[in-house]
C-alpha cells in the first residue's frame, strides 16, 4: 500500500516537473539541457560486455568512489562503468576527472516507469549504491532482474532510521533487497540488520581515503603563491548564516593577526550574492573565485563560487572550519582537509559525521567551538602532518579491503 502511494505521489509530481525543472535551472541547480536524462532521455549507448554501475547522490558520495572507480577503469574484463548522481555540482567534478570508458549520467525520477525504462537501456551487471541512497521502485526493479545490489559505504544515521522504522513492514521489504551492505560504522550496521538486510560488513569509512584525482593548473598555481603571502583561514561546506559566522571569526581574528585573508567556500552556489552582500554590510572587503583576482591587496574575503575546488584551498590551508555544525544540520565530511594536514574545527551539531570526529578527536586533529570568538582564539597557521599519516594508512586498508570484497562480486566469486 505504502509503495502504491509512493508511486501515486511521484505520479502526481511529474505533472508539475516542467515548472520545477524551470525554477531549478533559474536557480542554477539542474543543467540547461541534461536534465532530461533524469526522464531516461540520453544520447548514450551501452555497448556490449559486463557494465558496472555506481550510483551517489552528490559531490561527497561521488568522490568518495572515485579511487575505486579509478581502479575498475583499468580492468580489462569490464567493458564500461556507469556513475549515476543527482546534483549538478557532482556532474561538474566527474567532468574534471579523465576516464578510459566511465561515464556519467544523471539518476532517474525513481517512478517504476523510469527505473524500468533506466534498467532496460543500461542493462548492468552489478548496481552499487553509495550510503543512505535507498530507492524503493529502482530497487524492486533490480531485484526482479537478479542484478547484485550492494550498499557501499552504508550510512544510516538515528534520525532516518527512525522514519524507516515508522513504516516498519515496508522499509523490511525495501532493504531486505540489499544482496550486501558494507558499512562505515558499527551503528549503521546494527540499524541495517534492524532494518532486514542479511549480509552486512562493516569496513570503514570511504572518505578516509586520499584521491589525487583534480590536479591544479598555472592559473592555480599563481593564485596560490599569491594567497601563500598572507596568513588564511578556510570556512568549508558553509550553510545559511555560517558564512556570516566566518566573517564575524575574520573580524575578530583581524584585531590580532595581520596579512590575513578568510576563504569561504559554501555548500550551496546559489547562496553566492546573498552571502557576498550580507559580509559586506559587516564592512568587510569580498572577491569571488570567479573574478580571476590576481592581486589580494585590502581583501578580507575571497569567496569561492566555482565547482570541485575544496581541495585546491585545503592543500595549503592550516585551519579548516567545517559548516553544517553551528546550524542544526549534522556537519560536513572533515576528512578531506584533515587529510592534508589542517585543523579541524566545528559546531556543536555533527550527528552525521559523529564517528569520523571521534577519531580525529583522538588524533587531536580536530575541537568544537561554538562562537566566532572560540573559532578566532582555536585558528592555528601551521600543518600538522604526523597524525595524518595514521589516516593515510587507515585509508588505504579501507581501499584494500573494500577492493577486495567488490572483486568478489564483480568477478562472480560470491
């Protein structure tokens, strides 16, 4: 009953799809002319041999497979490899990476006539989704279809584990169609095995692992000698009112530290003008990425407006503070920057990355600070590079043993 309704209200949403997809392009969230394959329109052709589908919401998903993907890339016995997302941003990093035979296309509207009419043009041999995404009509389909359908780097927090668990007997028949699940916690797999999926391993924490995938250009290279003069501070993943929170901290932190310069760099691109105009009413000068900037003579801030270009500002940063943490939102992923030797610093509201921050809490990579005064007073301007190599080693096991598990069901061994 639960699934016809489900069906019945995407049904009725797809009435109004054209004026949601034309407000969504406005906003700069979905692509001026792809955005038709998330109806299973595309110019893309399967081809023949074993295909291998990996599919992650956004960003954070997708770059947390690309090592792995980047390693099937070069497996002679697999024709092609699919990478389906959601998000436009996601879309414009896979666009930056060469592959050999990967390609991208965007998901579809999870109604059973797009999820069939998906299956029957790809045809793939294997479909892997990546953490908490959970599509009742694809999963059904794939299913019905004896596809292997795994969970990778499983991610079920309490508060949608909790919703699951109000429609009991539906989300029983949903996630009892997971083959296997490969958890990165010990509470997701007891949420899972509550949630009736039978084979789960925990393994760890894709994003853990280091991908050197985007690679700086010239023009990067001079923005960067440029900003090596001043001292910075990078304000990571911002959400509503945390920009405003960042340059309340550069404020502060002007008062003590000279030749400073804060780098902003929000989660969502189309908060871009309203943030740059609430910084300014604070008397502080702000450059866009996007202006090329050469010369960072009076700037306060330099907001980063362009797609995929965290880590470029994490390799030289020496503090990171993480956004989602001082709204209620549950925290961004701290593992990238602190992978490059940065401190991390955040809110109190980090439920979504709970575990990730107790172990950089025992590296003493990482500490909570609630207000611009605590964020300005815990900014340190050097690396600490000796506790990151625990990570870098706990990375590559996680990539050794996650390898070694896909290989198994790639190759027919399980």
């Amino acid at each position: 009953m639960i699934f016809f309704i489900y069906q019945f209200f995407l049904s009725v949403l797809l009435i109004f799809s054209p004026i949601i997809i034309f407000f969504r392009i406005i906003k700069n969230k979905e692509h001026k002319s792809r955005f038709t394959e998330k109806f299973c329109f595309t110019p893309l052709k399967r081809g023949n041999g074993k295909l291998i589908w990996f599919h992650g919401s956004s960003v954070g998903e997708i770059l947390s497979v690309i090592p792995i993907v980047k390693k099937y890339d070069n497996d002679k016995s697999i024709n092609k490899i699919l990478i389906t997302s959601s998000t436009l941003s996601s879309s414009k990093i896979l666009e930056k990476i060469r592959f050999k035979k990967t390609i991208h296309q965007f998901y579809p509207i999870d109604h059973f006539f797009f999820s069939k009419k998906f299956l029957n043009h790809w045809k793939p041999d294997i479909a892997i989704f990546l953490e908490s995404e959970i599509w009742p009509s694809m999963f059904k389909l794939i299913k019905s279809r004896n596809i292997t359908l795994i969970l990778l780097n499983a991610r079920i927090t309490k508060k949608t584990f909790n919703r699951w668990l109000n429609i009991k007997n539906f989300s029983d028949s949903i996630f009892g169609l997971i083959d296997r699940a490969y958890s990165q916690n010990l509470e997701t797999s007891l949420f899972l095995k509550k949630l009736n999926v039978k084979k789960i391993k925990s393994i760890g924490n894709l994003k853990f692992i280091e991908d050197n995938s985007l690679k700086s250009n010239k023009a990067d290279e001079k923005l960067f000698l440029q900003l090596n003069k001043y001292k910075t501070f990078v304000a990571a993943s911002t959400h509503d009112t945390e920009e405003l929170f960042a340059a309340r901290t550069h404020i502060l932190l002007k008062k003590k530290v000279k030749n400073l310069i804060t780098i902003i760099i929000p989660r969502h691109m189309n908060r871009i003008k309203e943030s740059i105009s609430q910084i300014n009413k604070l008397g502080l000068n702000v450059v866009s990425r996007s202006s090329n900037i050469k010369k960072f003579n009076n700037i306060d801030i330099l907001i980063v407006d362009t797609f995929g270009e965290s880590k470029k500002f994490y390799k030289f940063a020496t503090t990171v503070f993480l956004g989602g943490s001082i709204i209620n939102h549950g925290g961004q992923n701290p593992l990238e920057p602190a992978q490059f030797g940065a401190k991390i610093l955040h809110g109190p509201f980090i439920d979504n990355f709970r575990d990730v921050y107790k172990y950089l809490n025992q590296l003493k990579i990482s500490s909570k600070v609630n207000s611009p005064q605590e964020c300005a007073n815990s900014i340190v301007f050097r690396k600490n590079f000796n506790k990151v190599k625990k990570m870098k080693y706990l990375g590559s096991t996680i990539l050794k043993k996650t390898l070694n598990e896909l290989d198994r069901s790639i190759h027919n061994e399980i």
